[in-house]
C-alpha cells in the first residue's frame, strides 16, 4: 500500500494528525486536476484554483465526512467530484437574483469629456433659428402682428422678422401642401 493510501485508512479510522499528513502527500496532484477543471470554466470565474482545491479538500477530510476511502484512486475520483460540485454551487450562486441574476456585466469606459462638435453646434444654430421663425409664425398667424411688432417683440430686426416670415411661409407650403 502506498503512503496515501495508509493515510486514508487512519483517516478513517478517525485520527486528526492523519488529515494534516495527507494534504502535502496529494496538494500538487489536486492543484493540476483543479486547474484542468478551471480551464473549462468562463475567463471571468471569480474562484482560483488554490480556493477550489482548499474547498475540496476540506469537503473530502473535514470533521463530517463519513466516506471510507477505497484507495488513492478513489480519493482523487471523489476529489474531482467534489471540485465539480463546488463549481456549479458557485455557478447557481451567481446566476441568483440578488447576485446579478440574469444580468451581463460590461466594463465603463471612463473617457475623458470631448471637445465641442462642430455639428453639433451648428444643429443648435439651426434649431434656434428655426424656432425664432416658428415663433414669427405664432405671432404673425395668431396674434395677426405686423413685422414690426414681430421685431420689437423678438429682439430682432425687421428685416428678420420680414426674412423669417418668408422662410417660414414656404417651408409651411411645402409641408402642408398648400399651392397658394
């Protein structure tokens, strides 16, 4: 019988100290089959090797564990086991609610502010001016004032006020229509 093997016998015959002289005996052996077991895993698992290999472990040998060990061979099987129980628990505790639940985690890019478009800018030119023309609209249509009273009103020139109006007027015909 090999050395693992007596280890696991006094294991199971209930000897503490048996526990401590086993971990040095199977730590590299159970360190290679967990990362075998997290190479398969998603490039974002949280858990490390050295955590999945301390958690089986402590699942195989802790105070509670009442499994006769058949052999080295059988110690390593349930070790496996054990470390693919350990990974879907994880897995499940991830996938919960109030975890995240279903929820994609994506990384803020932090950028630094922009400096004003052009575009942009000029977007909002054109928009003001198409409102001050909406709003010559309103007045001329709604409130029947002539172009100075537009003018006064509006802070503008009634040369504007009269430019306005005319721009105003054709776009309305060709958006509603008219062929007056």
């Amino acid at each position: 019988m090999s050395e693992i093997t007596h280890i696991l016998a006094a294991i199971d015959k209930g000897e503490a100290a048996a526990a401590a002289k086993l971990l040095p005996l199977v730590y590299d052996e159970l360190k290679r089959l967990a990362g075998v077991k997290m190479a398969q895993e998603s490039v974002d698992h949280t858990l490390q090797a050295t955590a999945l290999v301390h958690e089986a472990y402590l699942r195989l040998v802790g105070s509670n564990n009442t499994v006769g060990w058949d052999g080295r061979g059988h110690f390593f099987a349930a070790a496996a086991e054990a470390m693919r129980r350990i990974l879907i628990e994880n897995a499940r505790r991830k996938k919960r609610l109030r975890h995240g639940g279903g929820r994609r985690q994506i990384d803020l890019v932090d950028a630094p502010a922009s400096e004003p478009d052009d575009r942009l800018l000029a977007l909002d030119e054109a928009l003001s001016r198409l409102a001050i023309a909406a709003r010559v609209v309103e007045l001329r249509h709604f409130a029947a004032l002539g172009h100075e009273d537009i003018a006064a009103i509006l802070a503008i020139t009634v040369y504007q006020a009269r430019q306005k109006w005319t721009y105003a007027r054709a776009w309305l015909r060709d958006a509603l229509g008219n062929d007056k």
